[in-house]
C-alpha cells in the first residue's frame, strides 16, 4: 500500500491510497476457494473445477465485495498507524480503478476536536415566567369572541360580498388533477380569507358579483401549487348553490356545550391557559437561545474542515434553491453572494461548534434517548401530519437511520435540561410587554413596518 497525504489540517487529514493488483487478486483467490466447493460446472464434478476456470466465471460476482473488503482493511491500517481519533467515519471514495492494475482510493478524516468542559456551576442563566394581568386576559378574550364567525343563509338574491360564505360546486375537465382539485360538492368558501382553494378564487368570485344559481368558468394558474408547467391555464366550472352572510357572534349555552365548556369562565380559564402554553413555548426558545450565546463565547475549540464544508454546503444548497423559488429572505437579497457565503459560513461555524459541543456534552454525562422515548417523539412528529399518520410511522420502520431526526432534539433538550439543572439560575417575571421586547432582542426581529 502506497499513501500520500493529500490535505492537513489540524482536525481533517485527507490521503491518497494506492492498493497494488495482487492484494486483490489474492483476496479474489480467497473468496473463490471458499465458493469452490458448491459450484457446478458443465465437464467437472461439484466442487472439483479448476481454480482458474471458476474465477473466470464468478470473478466479477465477488470483486466489488473483494475491493470493499480490501479498502476496509487498508483504512484501518492507517488510522492505526496514524493514530486518529475519529470524529466520524471516513468518507472513502474509489477514484481509479481498472482490472488487473492498482486502485486508488481517496479517504477523507474528520477528527475530534479537544473541548474540556467546564463547571456548569459557574454558568448564570435566566429562567423567565409569564404573568398575565386582568386586562391581558380579558383582552385574550375578546380577541377570541372577535375571531368567531356566525353565517346565516341569505333569503334574498343579491351579490356575494367580501365577508361572505359561499357554498359552491366545482369541477374541471382536467384529469391530472389531484382528486381533491378535480371536483367538489357543496364546498364552503370564506371569501373574507386572501385566497380559496384554488389562487385568487376568492378575489374572482367577488369581481364576478356572482348571485346563487350562478353558473361561472373560471382559469387558474396552478403550476407553482402542482409543480407543473402544463398547469398553467386550469378551467374550472363554478356553481353557486348558496351564499351565507355574517352575523355577529354570540356566546350561547349551546356553543359553551358543544366545545366542552360548562360556563363562561371555562372558557376564559381556557383561553389563559392556552394562551401561557403558548408564551412558556416561546419562553422555552429564548431560554435555549440565551444557554447556547452563552456558551458559544464560553468555549473556544478547533472545528474539523470536512463537518464545516458539509454543513455549509447544505445550507448553500437550501438558498440556492430558495432563490430559484424566489423564496430568499427580504435581507438575503440585498447581499451579493459573496457576502452571502460570508454570513452562512458565519451561521455553519456556529451551528457545527454548538452541535459538536453538545455531542460532547451528551456522551461526557451519559445522555441517551430510551426506545420508549424515541417512540414518543415519533408520534408527537406524526400528529403534525394529520391523516398521514401511518405513512410516516411506516416510513421510520423501513428507514431506521432517518430516527435522527427525531432523536437528535430529544438529545438536545436533554443536554440543556442538564446544564440548567447544574447552574445557578435567576427567575425573572414577565408581562406581555416584556416578554415580546425579549422576544425581539434576542431573536433581533426586524420591526415589520420599517
């Protein structure tokens, strides 16, 4: 085995392998003697062919075995002669290769970075705590009796409005469609909303000043929503069979029954409560936010070159196409790529030096996520997908390495769950004003009308 180092860096060792013919050859011999004894060969008895006659046949059969097998063990020789601590398995890539002469291979090594933990004792996080005021929660709800919406079907013939309902039926001639575009019955739209079903329905219906009885054929452009330029001009064929205006809503007994609620004030206890949930999730973001600044300055270690360029070109890769959707971030289209790389290249040392900290953190306290946790998440993952339940179940069965995605986070909060539980923490209370002047100087929210 010849070996030339390629690259080096402190923590990325990159070589060239050259493995010569006859290892691999022999190693073929081998795989074909432990073969020999089952083969049948036309003139000679089970397992009593000729050695070379048997190659010739089954050789191709077991080379990329063979080679595989050859490069393995090549591979471990050097980490072992160089003595690396890997961070992650090599990346092996077979880069000449032709019968009968040497191959080359190509091995990529990341290693581990050196992080010495410190005491978490000595780390000073916030914990915050929502606390809602009378008028807060009185607020939370109006704001919910205001978003209610009561329709009653209209007796009189007059032209749908902006805060109308109507019930319609459509179809189209179009047999590519998915099932739910191709045609409906008695299908309620809420014109007061910015689109329907279909791109700028509602808008259509409203200019058409459309009665009930009214028959209408309607075009949309549906290429960006099915991904298909062919779709670009879809005729639909609309009815509308009623229209239901709004009337103003009132907390009946009979709604109070209907959600589950005995009186009022269940109701409003709900709606705090839901209302807290939804800060405390907020508050369980900053919290994580605030530890990981924290120990983004806290540590200081040597990052591998090969986890850097993979992450980096995963999320170039994410803007490239966001671009191309037309999708980028208002402040990402001011820059020029350049500057662009500059400030993800930025995020990516980031993101990798926090996730290599927390690995680190995870295997030095013996954090491990149990099945029955593991199983936990995936139905938590799966009930974001109403309907698609099984699907997704079934898609963790058949990918067991796609469980990262679920095991990943669980690991993660409990590496956070454990810092905070070691450090000295200070309780600070929260209004709604102060938690959203928190909210936008920690995520540096943007003040939307500037």
């Amino acid at each position: 085995m010849n070996t030339k180092e390629l690259r080096s860096t402190k923590l990325y060792k990159e070589y060239s392998l050259e493995i010569p013919f006859e290892e691999i050859d022999s190693e073929v011999n081998n795989k074909i003697n432990q073969i020999l004894p089952t083969v049948n060969i036309p003139g000679f008895r089970k397992g009593k062919a000729p050695l070379n006659i048997v190659k010739k046949k089954y050789e191709d059969n077991v080379l990329n075995e063979v080679i595989q097998k050859v490069i393995d063990i090549n591979t471990k020789k050097l980490i072992e002669e160089k003595k690396f601590s890997l961070f992650r398995a090599p990346k092996v890539e077979l880069s000449n290769y032709e019968k009968s002469k040497p191959i080359t291979v190509n091995l990529k090594f990341d290693l581990k970075p050196e992080i010495k933990l410190k005491d978490f004792k000595d780390l000073k996080i916030n914990k915050y705590e929502i606390e809602l005021d009378k008028k807060a929660e009185e607020d939370q709800f109006k704001s919910f009796i205001a978003s209610q919406k009561n329709f009653k079907k209209i007796e009189s013939s007059r032209q749908v409005k902006n805060t109308d309902k109507v019930i319609v039926n459509f179809e189209s001639t179009s047999e590519d469609l998915p099932e739910y575009l191709k045609s409906q019955k008695s299908f309620p739209i809420d014109l007061s909303f910015d689109d329907g079903i279909l791109p700028g329905l509602n808008k259509d219906l409203i200019e058409k000043k459309l009665k009930v009885g009214d028959k209408v054929e309607l075009s949309f452009n549906l290429s960006k929503i099915l991904k298909d330029d062919k779709f670009k001009k879809t005729k639909f064929n609309f009815e509308i069979i009623s229209i239901e205006e709004k009337i103003k809503f009132e907390l009946t007994k009979d709604f109070l029954d209907k959600n589950g609620f005995k009186a009022e004030k269940d109701l409003k206890d709900f709606l705090v409560s839901n209302i807290k949930t939804q800060y405390e999730q907020g508050i369980k973001q900053i919290e994580k936010k605030e530890l990981m600044d924290l120990l983004d300055k806290s540590y200081k270690f040597d990052l591998p070159d090969g986890v850097l360029e993979d992450d980096f070109n995963q999320i170039w890769r994410r803007l490239e196409h966001a671009k191309k959707e037309g999708n980028l971030d208002e402040d990402d289209k001011l820059l020029k790529d350049e500057d662009l790389k500059k400030r993800y290249k930025k995020i990516s040392e980031r993101r990798v030096k926090l996730g290599l900290l927390m690995q680190h953190i995870a295997s030095e306290e013996k954090i491990v996520i149990s099945e029955e946790e593991i199983n936990k998440g995936i139905l938590e993952y799966s009930s974001q997908y109403p309907g698609q339940e099984k699907q997704i179940m079934e898609y963790f069965e058949k990918n067991p390495s796609s469980l990262d995605t679920i095991r990943a986070p669980l690991i993660e909060q409990k590496v956070i769950d454990s810092i905070i539980s070691k450090s000295k923490t200070n309780v600070i209370k929260l209004n709604e004003d102060k938690y959203k002047k928190l909210e936008v100087k920690t995520f540096d929210i943007k003040d939307a009308k500037k």
